[in-house]
C-alpha cells in the first residue's frame, strides 16, 4: 500500500444526499482566465466554468456526465479494471476521494491523481496498464491520460460549441 500526500487525501463522500448534489469539477487550475475555451484543469467550457454558480442541479449534472463520459473513455482506452470492488476498497482505505455515482474508469483516474507515483502493482489496487503503455510509469500514463481527457472535451467544444450549425440556413 502507499501513503498519499495529505494534501490530496479528503474520505468520500457517497451518502444519498451529497450523490444528489453535483459539486464544482474545478480542481485549482483554471486556464479559461488565460484565453483556453476548455480548462485544462477541469476540461470544461469557459462558459461552463462563468456561470457555473448559476445552473441548476440538472444542467450541472449534465455538465457532470459529459466530463466523466470523457474521462472514462480516455481511462479505458489505457487501462482495464479488474477488480471494481478493489479498486473501490482501496480508494477507501487511502482516503482517495472520488465521486461513487462515476464509473470505476474515473474512480482508478483519481487514483492515479493521487498516487501514481507510489503504486508498484497496479494488480493489488484492482486495474492493468494495456500492453501499448506499460512502458510508462503511472505518472506518465495518468498524464496521457488527461491530455486525451483534455483532446476529448476540446474536440467536443470545437464541434458542438465554436463551429456554426453547418445544416442551419441563413
């Protein structure tokens, strides 16, 4: 087992209550104030990240499910889970918090932000590297990871937010 650096460690929180309530994605890092149409740091939109205080709980859960499709996606095009219940035991017992409603693909991502530079076995936290990157340590993997996490929500912003309906008439 590792030991997390204090500063990243906060319990999970997976009462009824707080699944209900869809909380800010920001993690500290925002690059929409430096002229980025998607956060590097969160991966959403600028407007998402301006009127964010302003939405309902819907639109945020919408905002919610789109980022996690994302980072899913680009979590298992790396990486397999196979152990959930593992995976899920060990983000307790190092205090990883993680959002219980995601899919286990973003609970291992937040995993990997907390202490990829401390797993040796990927087989005791529940997950496997694919052949194509077991060559990279886990720090370097997370952070391909969220770069394509990143590539996804700006390919995603580009064509559904910054280009024109092609099929509307004017």
């Amino acid at each position: 087992m590792f030991i997390l650096d204090s500063r990243l460690m906060s319990r999970a929180t997976t009462s009824l209550s707080s699944q209900n309530t869809i909380k800010t994605p920001c993690i500290g890092v925002c690059s929409t104030g430096i002229g980025d149409s998607v956060c590097r740091g969160c991966k959403r939109f600028s407007h998402e990240v301006i009127h964010w205080n302003g939405y309902s709980q819907d639109e945020k859960r919408f905002v919610d499910k789109r980022l996690s499709s994302f980072l899913s996606q680009a979590c298992s095009h790396k990486c397999t889970v196979t152990d959930r219940a593992l995976l899920q035991w060990q983000l307790d017992t190092q205090q990883v918090r993680y959002t219980a409603a995601h899919d286990e693909y973003c609970w291992l991502f937040q995993l990997l932000k907390a202490g990829a530079g401390q797993i040796r076995n990927p087989d005791k936290y529940g997950f496997r590297v694919h052949a194509p990157w077991n060559d990279l340590s886990l720090v370097a993997l997370r952070d391909a990871i969220d770069e394509d996490f990143w590539i996804l929500s700006t390919a995603h912003y580009d064509r559904y937010q910054a280009t024109p309906d092609l099929f509307e008439q004017g």
